[in-house]
C-alpha cells in the first residue's frame, strides 16, 4: 500500500509555513535511509530540488508501504530534469521565457533565435543550467545560498569574472539579474565550458602552477574584492568559526570537536612567529578543488568564482596541497612529488622563492584543511537535523559519500601529526 499526497504552497497559510513543511520532508528522507530497512519503497519527489518555492511547482510525496521488495530506494526526484527530451517543468519555462525577453545585445546576438534546455547539474550552493541559446551553450546559475556571506553574492561573482575576462583564467559572463523579480534567487548568464576536471596527475601540474601564477600576478587595484589583509590571522578566524558553528548543531561529533580544538590550539601558537611572512596583496579564488577545474581546447580554466578575495598567495596553493579539499573530488591525492614539483613552477613563473613559499603553505595548509573538515561535518549535521535548503537537497544527498569522507575523524588526526 502506497499513500500518495500532492500539495502546492497554496495549501498553507504563507511561504515560510510552506518551507517549514518541506523542511520536515527533507528531515524524513533522511530519517527514513537510516531507519527503514525492509518495508516497500519509500518516495519523496520533488522535494530534493524544491522548486515550490521558486515556480510553484507541485511535490509529490508517497510514504512506505509494506511489499515484497527488500531494501529501500528513496527517489528525489528533481523537477527539473537532466538531459534533452521530454516536456519542459515550470521552471526551465521560466527559464525559456527570460530568455526570450531578455535584450538579445546582452548575449551579443542580434536576436534570440532559439532557446533550448540541455540539463541541469545542481551545485552545493547553485543550480547550474546548461542552456543552448542561438547554437551557443551557456550556464544559467540561480544561486540559492550566499557561500560568500554577501547580500549581493551573484553580483560579485559577475563583477569578479568581468575582471577576469580576457586573462584566460575564467568563463566569460554576460549578465547578472539581482532583483527577484522573475526568480526568488539571483542570477548569472556565463559562458559554458566543455572538458574534463584535473586530476592532480604529473603531466597537470606546469598547467595547474601557470593557471594559479597567472591569477596571482593580477592587480585588483581598487576593485570592491573582499580582502584578508592578515592572511594567516583569517585564515585562524575561520577556522575557529567554522568550529563554533559546529558545536552548536544537534548532532555534531564529540571526537571531531577536541581533535578540532587540539588542532587550532596548536596552530595559535604559531602566528606570532609566522604571521609576517603572509601579504593580502593576490586575488585568489578560494576554493581550487579538482571540479572546479576544467581542461577546456583553449587551456585551463577555473569555475564557480562565488568567494574569491585577495589573500597572499599561499590560500589557493594550501587548498590545492590538502587532502581533506582532494578527497572533496575523488580518492587521489597529490603525491609528494607533484606538490614539490608545483611549489618549484609555480615559484618560478611567479618570481617567488620556493623556500618561502614552501614554509607559507606549510603553517596555512592545517587550517585551510581544518575548515574543509568542519565544513563537510557541518553539512552531514545539516542533512541529519533537516536545514538543508530544500532547493539544493538533491544535490547534498549526491554528495553525502564526499562529506563522509571529507569529515573523516582520521583527516584531523593527520593535520596533528603535521603540526
């Protein structure tokens, strides 16, 4: 037996009621993967990518019954669809029809000839759609969380890429739209592009070190770019506050918090001696895990500009250098070798010395680590305890297996050992 219930937001008194409820789907879906283990089916659809809140959509939701089948498969199925085929949901409508109306200058077209849909990948923070506008492909971004903290985060990223257009180190983007008028996010219009990620393999690594030397040689001048003017000091912050956050979930690990504690209370004792060695004067990107970058035809390229700031150098390197941030991607880890390898190029394009830049990212890589730890703790939290936003469930679920093994306890023990 298998009940069935569709509801629209029109069956509760406002919006925030509406995501209260799906708040509480998504906490059962959770609940149900761990609990059930021999009862039927268990379904809940629609309710992964959320899309109620955003265009009205309809959520179907059918509970467990009792049948023959052993096991349970909970389907999230998202409303928006992956791949070409198959009738257009409300929100690839939407998407269509802004399209159409938007000026055709913007895309540097003529005219809008034709607008097609081609799938839709959703991010941790974003829901990236592939769309193909006058056989030209381009990502349509809806941001649904502000990774950066900023209020106006899409307009950041569109001011930050507008910067970097025609240094060859990110997509090209074409507009911004901040105001909620046609969707409750903001969004962005940048080019798509084609390749596979890095696999931190040997004959990537000249590629890797020229592609972060080129972003590092930029000048951001008096760009409005967050910016860390005591590196090391931030960096520290962060990661405290990444474990405060954490301490306060209801379902955080006790093992996790004091190896945590033991970690930053050893990197204190380091920043009187080694703060000034750090300068805030390089745009970084942040956030340099494999997925985030592409081997397009044209070179190397990197995505997903959400929380670029200048920084000293040695941010983006102690994010490539740590395992915690690789394991994010894939079990492959870069071997001693390449990391030797990378520091000797990458200090040579950018006439830097190799023994500096090698003691920087030594004392920085624990705690950049360290905030990758807590952050994917803090999102297996999330998953349990029901906060995640319900227009990015699907894409968390998905990742659950690379929180698990980002948040390993075992990840903190290294760190300590490297202290």
């Amino acid at each position: 037996m298998v009940y069935q219930q569709s509801v629209t937001p029109t069956h509760f008194v406002g919006r925030q009621c509406f995501e209260l409820f799906l708040s509480s789907l998504n906490r059962l879906t959770y609940c149900l993967k761990g609990i059930y283990t021999g009862y039927g089916r268990v379904s809940i659809i629609g309710v992964a990518s959320q899309v109620a809140p955003i265009v009205g959509e309809q959520v179907s939701i059918s509970l467990p019954g009792f049948g023959r089948n052993k096991g349970v498969d909970i389907v999230n199925e998202p409303c928006f669809k992956e791949g070409k085929g198959g009738p257009l949901s409300i929100a690839e409508q939407k998407i269509e029809r802004y399209l159409r109306d938007l000026p055709p200058g913007v895309l540097n077209f003529r005219s809008i000839d034709s607008v097609e849909i081609l799938g839709m990948r959703p991010g941790t923070y974003n829901l990236n759609f592939h769309i193909k506008v006058n056989q030209r492909e381009f990502i349509f971004r809806i941001n649904i969380e502000q990774q950066s903290g900023l209020p106006n985060q899409i307009e950041y990223e569109f001011i930050v890429l507008k910067f970097l257009e025609n240094h060859r180190v990110a997509p090209k983007a074409y507009h911004f739209d901040n105001t909620r008028n046609h969707f409750e996010f903001g969004i962005l219009i940048e080019d798509y592009l084609e390749g596979p990620h890095v696999t931190l393999q040997r004959g990537e690594i000249p590629d890797l070190a020229e592609l972060l030397a080129r972003l590092h040689s930029l000048k951001p001048g008096n760009m409005p770019f967050i910016a860390w003017r005591r590196p090391l000091i931030h960096t520290y912050q962060l990661a405290r506050n990444d474990l405060i956050g954490y301490e306060r979930k209801g379902t955080s690990e006790k093992g996790t918090i004091g190896l945590a504690r033991e970690v930053l209370n050893r990197a204190e004792a380091l920043l009187r001696d080694y703060e000034e060695l750090f300068d805030g004067d390089s745009l970084n990107h942040t956030d340099v895990v494999c997925d985030n970058f592409i081997k397009t035809p044209e070179g190397l390229r990197l995505i997903d500009w959400e929380k670029p700031r200048v920084d000293d150098c040695s941010y983006d390197i102690a994010c490539l250098f740590s395992e915690p941030a690789q394991l994010w991607f894939s079990q492959n880890i870069l071997t001693p070798e390449n990391r030797q390898r990378f520091l000797e190029t990458y200090a040579s394009l950018a006439g830097k010395r190799a023994d500096l830049l090698f003691e920087k990212v030594r004392v920085r890589e624990p705690l950049v680590s360290l905030h990758w730890i807590l952050w994917g703790a803090g999102k297996l939290c999330d998953l349990k305890e029901g906060r995640t936003k319900p227009e990015l469930m699907r894409a968390h679920e998905e990742k659950l297996a690379r929180y698990e093994r980002v948040a390993r306890l075992e990840n903190i023990e290294k760190l300590l050992d490297s202290i």
